[in-house]
C-alpha cells in the first residue's frame, strides 16, 4: 500500500474556516436521505460538532438512484430549506457549506462528467463513494477522466470496503489516478465492525488518507466521533490529527476546478478504455 497524493451559495456562511477543524462529509440535512429526521436534529448535530472543535462541517446527503432520488437541483433545494434555522442558531453552530456523497454507478457518474454533481465549494474536489462489496468495473480508468475534467476524487470510507478488509494494495491504481482516500473517524472505534477498524488502522499507519471525517447521521452519533476524534490522536498524534481533520479538508474544499495532476504517461494507453 503506497500513501496518498492528492459552488454553492450557503446559508449566512461562505467564509472559509480557519486553523479549526473541517468536517468533509456529515448528514445534517433533514428529510433528504438515511440523516437527521427533522430540521432541529440537524441543527442539534451542527451545535455537538461545534463542541468537538469542528469549525466548519459540510452536508453530504446521498445522490443514489434507486435508494436516495437526489439531483443537483433537489439537494439544493433541501440545503436552502435548512438556511432559516441555520441563520438563527448561527452563533451555535459551525459554517456549513454543500457537497453531495455520489454513489459511483453509470448514472451518476454521467451526471458528474455532464456537470450535475455537487461538488466541494471550491468546485475542483468531489465526494464518491462505491459498493462496500467491490469497486466498479473501469473504476480506476473513470478516475482518470476526472481527473482529466479537472476533479480531485475524494473516496469515502475505503476501509469500510470488503475488498480492503483482504488486501489493500487494491487502492493503490485508484491513488495512482489521483484519488484522496477519506477515513469516517467512528471506524477506528469499532462502528462498523472489527474488519473496518482493523483496515483504518492500517491504512493511518501506511499514512493512506488525506483527510477524515465524521459521517455523522444523527446526534446520537457525536458521543462515538467524540470518542473516535480520542483514538485518532492517541494513534497518529496531534500534528496529523491536525492535518486530517484540518488543514488537509480546507485544501480540498477550496480547491478550484482544473487545478489536477498531470496523469502518468503509462496510464495514457488505458484511461481512454471507459469512454464510450
């Protein structure tokens, strides 16, 4: 396993987050997929983030079809939806910004290479995440494409992925083609299973990551990240937990559009294959 490489209006808070920590990837918009059940749970999980050092914490609700019928147009609008109690409990809770979690399946990356994802407020970052039970067919080419729109491809979760669990080297031609791998902070207490935590170890001591996040969906879920911020610290110490949970996320937040690496030349012959 080799280590990592690697514009939305908002309701009241568009300045960027400074020196505090910057939660990539967390579920607080209500009534939109499997997060928070009511506008005030997800305000309650803002204010619990905000107790736990997060300066700034994005909204990630799910675009999946078949399971969760977002679009660009609809995840906006349930964003703004939120904006009026967002703006009254401004002075509780952190900035907020939108993104999308965008289940990696033909259709949706259609819609990301058509222009129909919702990436970071930079606009050059954008969340994907994949079958926890294998990685798609031409994933690493289809990387490569989006690399070349100019998309830094941010991967959640990877170690909550089974084929992680037998052998990471299998994330390495995804690094190869510029992928940032993001660690859900609640593996490393065991949420999802021994497996998972057994692979987030690995892959923090491999330093794999670029940056970690809560996943939160619900309140009840800031007693486990509090924890799982513990064990963090107590692993990599509290110059990388800065870095992940930090510097690294405000980085790929604000990350314009087309800033990319230049892909490798042994990787000319192949990225062309998922087209068509």
């Amino acid at each position: 396993m080799h280590t990592s490489s690697t514009s939305t209006p908002t309701p009241s808070t568009t300045s960027p987050s400074r020196g505090g920590r910057i939660d990539l990837h967390c579920h607080w918009i209500a009534d939109i997929d499997d997060g928070a059940r009511s506008p005030e749970q997800g305000i309650t999980m803002l204010r619990g983030l905000k107790a736990l050092g997060y300066t700034e914490v994005v909204a990630t609700p799910h675009m999946r079809p078949g399971m969760f019928e977002n679009d660009c147009t609809s995840i906006r609008d349930g964003y703004a939806a939120m904006a009026p109690l967002v703006a009254a409990a401004a002075a509780e809770i952190p900035l907020v910004s939108l993104a999308s979690e965008h289940w990696f399946d033909d259709v949706v990356y259609g819609r990301i290479m058509a222009g129909g994802g919702v990436p970071y407020r930079g606009g050059g970052s954008i969340l994907v995440e994949v079958n926890p039970r294998g990685f798609p067919l031409q994933f690493a080419n289809r990387l490569f494409d989006l690399r070349r729109a100019g998309f830094l491809v941010v991967l959640a979760h990877p170690e909550r992925y089974e084929p992680v669990w037998k052998d990471d080297s299998c994330l390495d031609p995804f690094l190869d083609a510029g992928a940032a791998l993001l660690l859900d902070v609640a593996s490393l207490v065991g949420k999802y299973g021994l497996a998972s935590q057994k692979a987030a170890e690995k892959l923090l001591h491999d330093e794999a990551y670029e940056a970690a996040c809560s996943d939160s969906h619900k309140p009840e879920d800031l007693e486990t990240i509090a924890k799982a911020l513990d064990a963090l610290e107590k692993r990599v110490g509290r110059e990388e937990t800065q870095r992940l949970t930090a510097t690294a996320p405000a980085a790929i937040i604000n990350r314009p559009l087309g800033n990319a690496k230049p892909v490798p030349e042994w990787a000319k012959a192949i990225a062309p294959a998922s087209r068509g």
